[in-house]
DNA sequence: ATTGCAGTAAGTGTGTACACTTTTTCTTCG
DNA sequence: CGAAGAAAAAGTGTACACACTTACTGCAAT
C-alpha cells in the first residue's frame, strides 16, 4: 500500500475527510478542474477506486465533499455527476464573489484590522505600486501580481472575521475559471486600475467607512466579471 | 429492521446520501437543532449508530453531510463536534442573508417571472394583505403570515434561476434562529412593514428595476437582523 | 501530591462482502 | 425491422470486520 502520509492538512479548516479521503478528494478535485472528466459525466466509484488504489470508502467521502463544495452533483442510487458550468453560471459566480467581499470588506472596516494584518496589506500594496511602476510587464510579472492579489484579498477576508462568509467565498473560487488568483485581464491599464481599487478599500477600512468599503469592493470584483466577459466575447469563443 | 424507506426526496437537491443516509441526516439535524446535542459537543458514530438503528455508514455519510452545510465541524482522526453559534455569528447570517437575497431580487429583476411564480407571489401578496386588514393578530395568525411570508421568499429565489446562490441561501437558513420561517418581531406594526417591504419589493421586479430591488430586499431582510438583536438585547438573556 | 509513562479502552479510517437499484443487453413477439 | 420485456451486468447502498489513532485510566517514580 503507497504511503503517501504527507498530505496537505492547510485545507480549509472545517472542510471533511481523513487522512486518505482527503488526498482522494485533492486528486478528484484536479480531475474534474484539469477536464480529465467532463462536465456531465458520472463519476464511477470502482473506476476510480481501482485507479486511485484505495477502495471504494475513501473515494466515496471524498464525492460527498466534493458534493458539498458543489463541484458535483447527487443523485440517489445513481451516484455522482459533474456539474456542468455553462458561462452564464461563471458570470453569476463573480456577481455573488462581488456581494460577499463587499460584505467582507464591510466587516472588516467596522472591526478593524490586526497589526499582521495591516502589516501584510500594506506590503501588497507596497509591492504592486512597484511592480506597476515601470508602465510596462516584464515576463512573470503577471504570475506575481497574482500573488500580491490573492494576499490582499486573504487577508482582507481573514479580518472580516466570518467563518461563514469565507467559506461561501471559497465556493465562488472553486468554481472553474472564478479564481481571485486568475487575472483576467492582462493589460497594464487594468491591472493598475485594479490595484488602484486595492488602494482605495484600504483606505476606506483605515478611514473607519465600512460603506465605502463594501460598495468599492463590490464594484471591483463586479468589474473583473465585466472584463472577463467582454474578454469572452471578444476573441470569440 | 425498520422498513422507513419514506423519505423526502423533497430535500434540496445537490444534496448527497441515499435512501437511509438522507433521512438519518434529517435526524441528526434535528438532534442539533432542538438541542438534543450540544454546541461543542462531539457527535459519536457508534452512539448514532445505535439510536438511529443503522450502521456506520449512513451515519457518516449525513454527517459530512452536515459538515458540508456547515453545522458540524470536522478534524481528522477525532470526528465532527457540533459547531457554536454564537450571537455574532447568526446576526453576521443575517448580513449575509440580506446580501444574497438582494442578489436573487436583482436577477429576478434581470430575469424576469414565470407566469406561475407571478402568480404565486400575487396570491401571497393577496393573503398578506388580508390577514393585516384587521388591524390585529388572531391566535395562529403569525403561523399563517410565516407560510406567506417564505412562499415570497422562495418564489423569489427560483426566479433568479441560481443554483449556487440558492444554496448558499438555505446554508444562512439553517443556522439556528435564522430562518425566514422564523418571524422574529411579532409586534403588528413590524410585519405590516415588512408585507410592504414585499409589495415595493415586487413592484420593483415588475418594473425591471434590478438595481431598486436588491435595495428594498436587503433593507428588508437586514431589518429583520436589527429586530432580532433588539428583541434580544431588550428582554436581557 | 504531581508528573510521566504504560496499558487499555474507546473511536475513527478503510477494506470488503452482499443487498438492492439501475442500466444495458439479448431475446421474443408483433 | 422495431418494440417490449426479461435476464444479466454494472453500480450504488449498507453492514460489518479489522487496522490505526486518540483518549483515558491507573500505576510507579520523583
């Protein structure tokens, strides 16, 4: 039997499954995002127990949590199927992501942000002005704003001190292609007026005005949604 | 061995486990909902197995099922405990309910009504308006308006043709204490302003104002949270 | 008395057999 | 040749046994 014992315990908090499931529910989870299955199609569970080399329990807890972050859907005495996510469920996904971070940004302004916290924000901030400005994209530049990102918008998160309401969000980034950590739109301009965004919330929380916050919030992430329809539509496709 | 395959199939979709499993789940929600179990405490799989007179199996499946709807917290190795819900907590529900719901208005709005979702909300507009027109409860009045009120509810939700959103909305609606089912203020006056809430709510839909709806339906439902915590900080407890 | 360390009990994790349901295939009749 | 139905195959649902991990208890040493 593999001992693969070394297993990826950072998983969202309350998120089920031991030891073994939990490895099966990552490998599943990279089949279904990496389009090894498709969309539509059922998950067998002695194919893929024979396959994963484990037996049928573990694969089984690991469809149920897959079930349960809506990646697939159930049927009684037929089993698993993977959801199928059409453009407009995508587009959705953003409008809701939009909601919730405004509402976490919201939080986060009326209760404040940690030393560490404020500590990492700024340092995002700090290092995207950098990165920004040169006025032009290096090669990679765009894989590291990625990250300056998705640690603004973490962090943020973390302090709106809402179990809940991270993980709903953490839904809305398991969907395909709706990841904060997939920049959209590549051009200079949009990343610059993204972070400009980040400025601007940042100032809204330490400037104690949750409104302001949230609706800045929203708009933001609604206009990564706008970006990546117009980038849809326009190349085709 | 019981013979209860009656089961409501009625549930939520998406939602995983079979036949036995999904009414276990029922069970042992029902267990953490009127307290039969404690907050914190830890949710045995014999001890379940027992009283609920099946195996292991079903028990496990319902209960990552729980997890998955965020009412049990799970560690490797230890189990599911049932998950605190302090105050902060459900008012923060609330927030987020009225930020979902005023989505789901807003895409209703964009989306338009089907001729019987029409109906159905005209008819509990209808049904509203009467049982106000006395000016005064009678015994049994408020169980009536809860009906009404979440067939509003509901209806709208359909309409906005979102999966996910609605999901996420019966997660918010099984926190304890935070279910639309559950009138919090009883007075007269409050419901009479929250029928309206409904009537300008619905007229907004009508009129294609996406953008007025989802700002009288989160109005509407963060009023709720503001009852709640008033009736709750009022009577001491 | 307190701390540390067995040894043991309790509890979860996984594999597997079998029951039941669904789906496919093959046969038979129109 | 097509459709309906029955048998077979495939697949899910449940129970249960055993492995492994965690929690507890009691004993010994300081």
């Amino acid at each position: 039997m593999t001992d693969l014992t070394a297993i990826k315990t950072t998983e969202a908090a309350s998120v089920r499954a031991g030891n073994r499931a939990l490895s099966v529910m990552e490998r599943i989870r990279s089949f279904i995002l990496d389009g090894t299955v498709h969309a539509g199609e059922r998950m067998n569970e002695v194919r893929l127990s024979k396959s994963l080399d484990v037996s049928r329990t573990p694969v089984r807890a690991a469809l149920q949590a897959l079930a349960g972050e809506g990646l697939l859907d159930y049927a009684p005495n037929r089993g698993f199927i993977v959801r199928e996510f059409p453009l407009g469920v995508i587009v959705d996904a953003y409008e809701i992501r939009a909601s919730l971070e405004g509402l976490a940004a919201r939080f986060a302004a009326e209760r404040g942000l940690s030393d560490s916290e404020r500590a990492t924000i700024e340092k995002s901030l700090v290092a995207g002005d950098e990165l920004l400005s040169r006025g032009e994209f290096a090669e990679g530049d765009l894989l590291i704003y990625r990250g300056i990102n998705g640690d603004f918008h973490d962090t943020l998160l973390a302090a709106a001190r809402n179990r809940m309401l991270s993980e709903m969000i953490r839904i809305c980034h398991h969907v395909p292609m709706s990841s904060s950590r997939n920049i959209v739109a590549f051009e200079h301009r949009d990343v610059r007026r993204r972070h400009d965004d980040h400025h601007r919330i940042y100032e809204a929380i330490m400037a104690s005005e949750p409104w302001r916050a949230e609706a800045v919030m929203r708009e933001h992430v609604s206009s990564v949604r706008a970006s990546l329809v117009k980038s849809l539509t326009h190349r085709g496709q």
